[in-house]
C-alpha cells in the first residue's frame, strides 16, 4: 500500500484575487496516486496559504469516499466539506499523448505485454505497481501525469533500463507495457525484488562492508563505463536481493545520459558519501538540503556516530569510502563524458495526438483562435481523442471487499 505520506500531491494554489486577502477564491489541484486521478480542492485564501499544502491533508479525509465522478470539492474555513461537483469543466487533468508502439524505434527490440495481462497485487508507490504474470512477479512503473517534464524522464527511464547491458547490482528490466486499444506504450516493468529498500529494512540488520563495495562498482560501471549519472543515490533506491545477498540500484528517472539531464551537485560519488553516511549514522536531517546546498566535505569532515548494526568497524567503512573517491577525483568530469561503451537512444518522439488543433480563445474580431501541442483530457476528449484512463477505486475499498468476499 502507498505511504499515506506520499499519496497525494499538490500543484500548488491558484488565487482568484489578493492572496494575502483571507476571502480570496482559491483552487488547489490534488493528485491522488492511489486512485490516478486529480480532484480540485477550493476553498480561500485563509485555509490555503501558499506553499503549505493544507490541501493534501484536507483531501485524505474525504478521498476514499468520493464517487469517482467527482471532479472538485468545497471546504469552509474549517476544513469541513461543504461540496462536490461532477462538473467536467472542473477537471483540469492533463491528457497524455501516449506514443504508439510503432513511432517508438528505440524500444523496438523490447519484449512487450497488454495491461491487460498484468494482475494488480499492491501499489507499492507513486506511478509503481506490484503486479503478476504467468509465474512472474514484476514492479510496474508508469507516468500519469502530461507535464512535458516527466514524459522526458519517463522516456529516458525505459530506454535506459532496456539497453543496460546485463550487471549484478542493477535491477533488471523486464516489459514494455501496452494498452490495449492501441498498443501505446504506458509504462515498464522491471523484476520485482521483494522484502524493501535500505530505508525500509530493520536496523538491527548488520548493513555489511560487501554491500558498500557493490555500491562504489556498480557507479563506477555506469559513471566510468557507460557515461550514465543516476543522481538520486539514496537508501529508497537500494534493495538487498534475498537470493543473491547483493545490492541492487534501481529507479533510474533522474539519470543523465553524458551532458544530457545532467544536474549540478547530483554527482554519484557524492550520494554515495551521503547515503553512507545516513545509513551509518541514522542522521537524515541532510535530506532536507537542496542538493546545491551541500557537499561531500559536511559529513566527511567530521565524526560519524555509529547507530546501525555493521559486520565491520566504521573505520574500515570510512577508509574504503575515501580512497575510492581518491580514485575518482582525477578528470572525473573529463573520465564520465569520454565513457567508452556510451548509450544511445532517440529524442522523445512528438506525440501523433498534439498535432491535432484546438479552439483557443479568440481574436479581438471574434475570430477562432487554433492552436497544437499538450492540452487538457477535457479538451482531447472534446476532440474525440483516445484517452487512456488510469482511474481506479482507494486501495481501502478493494482491501475490505476481498476481506468481506472471504
């Protein structure tokens, strides 16, 4: 089940006036990850502030008891549910043009599976499933979302994972997921490695010195050899195969590809500095720095307070750590771009369904203005586009109905 912390999602508030003046009209638009869909929370100013994101909390006590054709709702200054619409001008869900299989040559060579195959067992996270298959147990990542933004990451992500040559501290990718009406690619699965991420696992467990040597060669593979920087080392992206012992580096949407999507201080070397140092010391607190806030040289220049089990002293941790980074330093940018063995793949194709023109507003002659490219699902399916819906009932609902079917 999803983390009720990180179920839902707030695009932020949209005033229709002052925001300082406390009666102002405002919107907030709510992305609800267990049911895939967006819910439009009004209410004022005075109980949604900006940046506080009172919304999310507002919602979950209402979300799981909304019918599905519910489009918004209306709090009072109490928080109280005051109203909902099925309105669908209310819904201001983006549409996503998702590609048919056929434009997508980079992944051409991937083996492919309907959704309609999968069976859903959990939904472990955002945009992941836990599903099945014949005898196969997989994680099903995806994007519901049509911000140009994570369309990008979600292209990279698939083809990456797809052309990665074979590594035992990777997971490894499994289908191209298809929709059924049209065979437009929606998502990925990758093996599904059971019992949690290094974040999740009992402290108690001795975190052992072989796993933080898996650690520095796998992001020497991929930095030094493939030219790839994952950018988000952390312990919710590192599991520990039960079948092998090893650590295995997984969620790869953030990864640059040479130059391209490459950030400043998301370096690997240094998300392996800090997700040691977090696992070794328990101490999280530098999660909430930026990461151009912060570098290496805050946690290894001091003492490291030892509050997780190891099966070695901190000092051999901390000796391997650093001369390992004594051997990256030397023309470290220069050794990443020259990567010999780089990947390639094409630039995220244009959606077949953004050429399609739509009414815009008009000229001051009252003219019709047109107009291509990202656009709502209200407007797509005003135009008779397919739109794939992801919609579906509160993980709550379906956990007490096989309970009471029992």
């Amino acid at each position: 089940m999803i983390d009720p912390q990180d179920r839902f999602f707030s695009e932020g508030q949209g005033y229709f006036g002052a925001r300082e003046n406390p009666a102002t009209e405002t919107h907030c638009n709510v992305w609800d990850w267990d049911q895939l869909r967006l819910i439009k929370v009004k209410g004022t100013a005075k109980l949604f502030p900006p940046e506080e994101d009172i919304e999310t909390t507002i919602l979950a006590q209402f979300a799981d008891y909304l019918s599905p054709e519910v489009r918004a709702i209306t709090v009072n200054d109490d928080g109280l549910l005051t109203g909902v619409s099925t309105d669908p001008e209310e819904d201001d869900t983006f549409f996503v043009g998702y590609l048919p299989l056929s434009i997508c040559q980079s992944l051409a060579d991937c083996s492919t599976i309907y959704f309609s195959q999968l069976r859903g067992l959990d939904r472990l996270g955002p945009c992941v499933d836990l599903m099945s298959y014949d005898d196969h147990t997989v994680a099903f990542k995806f994007n519901p979302w049509g911000m140009p933004r994570r369309l990008q990451m979600s292209w990279k992500e698939m083809n990456l994972l797809s052309k990665l040559p074979p590594h035992p501290n990777i997971i490894p990718f499994d289908h191209i997921v298809l929709e059924d009406v049209e065979s437009r690619v929606i998502g990925f699965t990758t093996k599904y490695i059971p019992g949690g991420t290094l974040a999740d696992v009992d402290p108690k467990r001795p975190f052992r010195f072989e796993w933080l040597q898996h650690l520095t060669q796998v992001v020497d593979f991929l930095n030094l050899e493939l030219g790839i920087m994952h950018q988000d080392i952390a312990s919710r992206n590192l599991l520990v195969d039960p079948e092998t012992d090893r650590i295995i580096l997984f969620d790869f949407d953030w990864a640059a590809n040479g130059k391209e999507g490459l950030l400043d201080s998301r370096d690997d070397v240094s998300g392996v500095v800090f997700t040691l140092y977090e696992i070794i010391t328990n101490d999280t607190h530098l999660t909430s720095i930026p990461h151009w806030d912060r570098n290496m040289d805050m946690v290894q220049n001091i003492e490291w307070t030892c509050r997780r089990e190891l099966d070695s002293d901190v000092s051999k941790f901390r000796k391997f750590l650093n001369e390992w980074i004594a051997t990256r330093t030397d023309r470290a940018t220069e050794r990443y771009l020259n990567a010999p063995k780089r990947l390639t793949w094409s630039d995220l194709p244009t959606p077949p369904d953004y050429s399609v023109p739509f009414e815009h507003g008009r000229t001051k002659e009252g003219e019709t203005l047109w107009r291509t490219g990202a656009r709502s699902r209200r407007i797509a399916l005003e135009k008779g586009q397919y739109c794939f819906r992801w919609e579906r009932p509160p993980q709550s609902r379906l956990l007490k109905k096989n309970k009471n079917s029992m």
